[in-house]
C-alpha cells in the first residue's frame, strides 16, 4: 500500500514558505529546520513547532497525520 499523503517540503514549496520563513517564524535551530525539511527527522516538539509554523504561514491546518515524514 503507497501513501499518498504529500511530504511536509512539498507543502512548504507549494504555499510558497522559504526555510528562512520557517526559522524566523519558528525561532529554532536552524540546522533543525534543514533536517526535519529534507530528511523528515526531528524531535516531536521540533516537528509539532514547524507543522504550527506552516499552518500558520499557510493559512491551512497541517498536523502530522496529514503529511508524510
């Protein structure tokens, strides 16, 4: 079985939200941002952080459910 759901850059590149955007927004490590964007590896608070970030700067609610790692 595939999953379909979208990964969480793809999302971030298709509302247009830079990783600089992420960081100010976020105020995290930025090498954290870089790892969780690229690799989909973080700690729960830094991925719960970022998800709020996107949602934020999107205008649409992303939880983790709804996005592939």
């Amino acid at each position: 079985m595939s999953d379909n759901r979208p990964i969480f850059q793809a999302v971030r590149k298709r509302h247009d939200i830079t990783l600089n955007m992420l960081i100010e927004d976020t105020q995290l490590d930025p090498e954290a941002v870089r790892i969780v964007d690229t690799m989909g590896v973080g700690t729960p608070q830094v991925i719960d952080k970022m998800l709020e970030s996107l949602s934020r700067l999107s205008g649409h609610t992303y939880t983790a459910l709804a996005l592939s790692w």
